[in-house]
C-alpha cells in the first residue's frame, strides 16, 4: 500500500490559519499513521509557483491543490484524503 502524500505550504510568517492547519495535520499523522507523508514548506518556493497557488495556508494531496486559503476541518481533510486513495 503506498502512502497519500500530503504538501502543506504555509506563510512566513505564520497566520493563525497555518497553526490550525500544523495542528490538524499533526492528527491527522498520529491517526492515519504510515498511511500518509506529510510535508509542509514555510513560505513561498518552486513548489508554489509551481502548483499556482496564490494564497497560504494551502494543501496539495497526490499532486491536486485541495485546500487554499483557509484550514480545512478535519471532516474535509480526511474526506479529502480518502478520495486520494487513503484506506
């Protein structure tokens, strides 16, 4: 089974939506386990240009920007999650 990579980019410096988001995805790893990869980026990189975000905080799952601007609940991450494949 392979892992549901999650990319977190987050703003320098960091909004209070980027701590809910670190927050969250610190359950969402300790829940999901070796399920998931999590990494998050702090500030603007290749990365974001790349995927053509415009606001932080911002998830990407499996290479699809999922979330941008806000944090998602936990309902809508894990939904999100699962529509990427997670078991």
């Amino acid at each position: 089974m392979s892992k549901v990579k999650i990319e977190a980019f987050l703003s320098i410096p960091t909004c209070s939506g980027g701590v809910s988001l670190s927050k969250l995805l610190k359950e969402i790893e300790e829940e999901f386990g070796d399920k998931v990869e999590v990494i998050t980026y702090k500030g603007r990189n290749e990365l974001f240009e790349r995927y053509n975000l415009t606001a932080a905080p911002a998830v990407i799952i499996g290479e699809l920007v999922r979330i941008m601007g806000v944090c998602p609940s936990k309902e809508s991450l894990i939904s999100a999650l699962r529509e990427a494949g997670l078991e």
